[in-house]
C-alpha cells in the first residue's frame, strides 16, 4: 500500500517532490517501506489548477483543504505555502483530522511551533520540519539524533541564503542591491515578501527553532534580537577587508553561565574562520561542543531541489515509522527549562563606526569615552576626512553587551559623534 501526501501549495519548493519522487522511486520506496504517492495538492483556485495542467501536471488538484482533511486514505499532509495563515489553521486541521505533517514554514515554527508540536504530541502524530533551517542541510536531525551524547556550547550559522546571495554578488561582482536581489528572488531563494530575508528575520527564525534542538530550550522569537543587512555600507565592506575579516550576517546561540544568548546580527569574520568561505546562497552552522569540538555542516540554504530534499526526508521518515510502527515520537526529544543569558554574561569583541567633525582632540575624546566605560580598544583606524567629517571605525576587546549598550548611549549622548554602525566580530 502506498502512502499517500497531500500538498498544500504547489510553488516554488513543492514543485520540486515529483523529480525527486520520479528519479529515486526505489531507493525512496526502500527506504521509507512503502511507494510514496501525491494524491492531492491544494491550489488556490481554478485558474491556477488550469495553469499547471496546461504545464503538463497531473494530479489531483483542489482548491478546498476540505477535500484533503475529508479523505481517510492521506497519511501525510506536507505544507508548503508558507506565512503564517492559513497554514496555521490548516495544519491544526490536519493533526486533527489524523494526519501527519510536513512544513518548511519557519516562520509559523518560530511564531507558533510550540502549540503545534504539544499538539501533535498529544494526538501521537508527527510534525516534521527539517526544511525550514538551512533548506538542503540536513541539520536539525543531525543535532537531534548525532549529538545526544555531546553538550553543544555555541552555534554560528549563515542562515539566509538571499541576504548572503546578495551580499556575496555586491562585495565580489559589484552588483547593485536591487540587481542582486532581483536575482535572488529569480532563482526561488528568496520569501515572498523578502523583507523577511534582508532585515534578518528570517535568519532569527531558525536561530530560534535551533535553539530547540541544539540546547532544548524554547525561545519566544522576540528573545532573538535581530539586524539585517541593509544596515551595512560600502566603506564597512572595505574596513573589514583591510582589517582581515569578511562581513556576513550571522546567527548566533552561546550558552552563557545565566542561560543562553541568541540573535542575528552582521559579524566580522576572520578570513581563516570556516564561515567566512561560505559564499553565494550556501548555508553553514559551525557547531561548538564539548565532545565533537568544532564541526561545521555546509550545503544550499535555499533553492527548490535542495528544499524539496529536505523536505523528502521527513515524508520518508515518517513513511518508515507508519511501517514499523514507531509514529508518535517527537521530531526532537531534547528539552529543558528555557533560561535567557543576563546582558552582563554575554560577550563579544565588536565593530563601532563613528562619524565626528575632523577636529584635533576629537579621537582623544572618542577614546575617553571608551575608557570611562572600561572598553579596551583592540584597532582604531581613522577614514580619510570627506567634506570636513571624518569616520573613526574600531574594533572593541571583549565586552558584554551591557557594556556595550552603555558606550553606545554614551556616545549618542555626546556633542558631534554619530554611531554609524555597530557589528559583532568573531575572536577572542
Ligand atoms: P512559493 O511562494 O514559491 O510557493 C508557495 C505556493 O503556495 C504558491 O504557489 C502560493 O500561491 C501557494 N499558496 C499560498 N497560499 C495558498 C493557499 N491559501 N491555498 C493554495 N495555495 C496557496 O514559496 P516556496 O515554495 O519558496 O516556499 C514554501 C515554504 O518553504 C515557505 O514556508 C518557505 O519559507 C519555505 N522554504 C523555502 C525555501 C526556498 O528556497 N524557496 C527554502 C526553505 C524553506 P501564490 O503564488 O498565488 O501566492
Ligand atoms: N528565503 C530563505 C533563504 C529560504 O534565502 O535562506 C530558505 O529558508
């Protein structure tokens, strides 16, 4: 008997399950112990079923979720429409109707997971999601399952795929913003309103569904400070460069000795630092740990096929434990009490680009004001002065992020500086 999928959306990822159904029918059957069959895909409407018929597909298309929770004989229902409604209710329908579940949506996950997981939980079904973290990387399962013996203590990631896409082809080709994420949102890498990819919050999306499964711990998504990459300019592509770092937006879960740290934020990197060759929509999460040490898992971030991999795994997975009689478990087991890190234990060496008048003595007041806060400067380096300004970029020793917000309201409080920019830089 096959197992039979419903899938709620037909874009840009879904459309991408038949060619790995069609070229991998006998390892996926062995694997998952039955033929895995797409019985229904719900559509918007019937111009768009008529759309892709005419494109030569041939399923069984709806447009009322009706018809799928209506019908006894799907197993799994694959969500793959993205945002947060109404694939919420539609999901919710779904594991009440029986049905197991399969989304890439990271932002309902984030937004919303922990009522879909305990619900799934309570009704014994499976509610899978290894897509919606660095779309091709197999990374969630890999924390989940690989390193239950280990204790992780950090994770770095580039997670977004658009935003290093584009940061990649402006800081190597030149290309403009706009050209770049045009071209982003061409090759499917990019969310349908992409804010969600340049400010960084997609990328705090998955730092919040990681710190599930690397520290057990659930964070409301608003325990993820995040900043994008629109905040960063030209001449701090260049500073990074001359100083030996590269500039990527990165996300971050540190354990702290009061709880853990999390947040998305664009970092210096060293250019001999794994992360800082991850390039194009390629996607990393270096993995700190006491047992392993450093590991780093590389792949697509983003793009139909290696998404639709991903998203294959889990319909197979799921397949499997239907089989052999397991379904019920949670997709991760790991779970503790959720302790936020207090701003006095989190620390970071960071990046301040200062604006002042190219005035004698205003370095010696920039510098003052540093020590008045106990922050020891680790590089100073001053811009050539343009139209009488003059731009002071530093890298900071380690800080705590208390410090840190104390020097950048004391520097916004003083006549003639202007913070331009503040960044996180990777070091000791
Ligand atoms: P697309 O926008 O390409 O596809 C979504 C499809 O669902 C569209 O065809 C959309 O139609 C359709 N849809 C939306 N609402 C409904 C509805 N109510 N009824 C029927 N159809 C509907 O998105 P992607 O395929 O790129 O992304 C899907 C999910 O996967 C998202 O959660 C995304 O975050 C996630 N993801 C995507 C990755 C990628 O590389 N693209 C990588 C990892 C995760 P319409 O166009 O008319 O709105
Ligand atoms: N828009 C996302 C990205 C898709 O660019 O990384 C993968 O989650």
């Amino acid at each position: 008997m096959a197992v039979k999928i419903a899938l709620l959306g037909f874009g840009t990822v879904a459309s991408g399950l038949p060619f790995l159904i069609k070229e991998n029918t006998n390892k996926i059957e062995k694997a998952a112990g039955s033929k895995i069959e797409i019985a229904k895909v719900l559509v918007r409407n019937n111009a768009e079923k008529q759309g892709l018929e005419e494109k030569g597909y041939d399923y069984h298309f709806v447009t009322s979720i009706e018809e799928i929770l209506e019908d006894s004989e799907i197993d799994i229902v694959v969500e793959l429409m993205g945002r947060i409604e109404p694939a919420k209710s539609f999901i919710i329908s779904a594991l009440n109707a029986g049905k197991h579940v399969v989304t890439a949506n990271k932002d309902l996950i984030a937004l919303h997971g922990k009522e879909i997981r305990e619900l799934a939980e309570q009704l014994h079904l499976a509610f899978y999601y290894e897509a919606a973290v660095a779309g091709g990387i197999p990374i969630l399962r890999t924390l989940a399952n690989s390193f239950t013996s280990d204790k992780i203590t950090r994770v770095l990631g580039v997670l977004n795929g658009t935003s290093n896409f584009m940061m990649t082809k402006m800081v190597e080709e030149g290309w403009s913003y706009e050209e770049a994420l045009n071209k982003a949102q061409a090759l499917g890498y990019a969310e349908s309103d992409p804010t969600n990819d340049v400010e960084g919050i997609d990328a705090a999306y998955k730092v919040a569904i990681l710190s599930q499964f690397a520290f057990g711990m659930t964070l409301d998504f608003n325990d993820v400070k995040h900043q994008g990459i629109s905040s960063i300019t030209p001449e701090d592509v260049l500073i990074a460069q001359k100083l030996g770092y590269v500039i990527k937006l990165v996300g971050s879960l540190e354990e702290t000795k009061s709880g853990i740290a999390a947040g998305v934020m664009p970092t210096f990197i060293p250019q001999d630092h794994p992360l800082a060759s991850v390039s194009g929509v390629m996607n990393a999460v270096f993995v700190e740990s006491i047992g392993i040490g450093e590991s780093m898992f590389y792949g697509p971030g983003a793009g139909q096929k290696p998404t639709a991999t991903s998203v294959m795994a889990d319909i197979i997975r799921i397949s499997r434990r239907l089989k052999d009689n397991t379904i019920g478990k949670a997709f991760n087991e790991f779970k503790v009490e959720t302790k936020l890190a207090d701003k006095k234990d989190i620390s970071s060496l960071y990046y301040l680009a200062i604006e002042t008048s190219d005035e004698k003595g205003q370095l010696l007041r920039l510098t003052k004001i540093f020590n008045d806060q106990d922050v020891s400067l680790r590089q100073v380096l001053q811009d050539k002065a343009k139209d009488g300004r003059a731009r002071v970029v530093t890298i900071t020793h380690a800080v705590s992020e208390k410090q840190l917000d104390d020097l950048t309201q004391k520097i916004s409080e003083e006549e003639g500086f202007q913070l331009l920019n503040r960044f996180k830089v990777l070091g000791d």
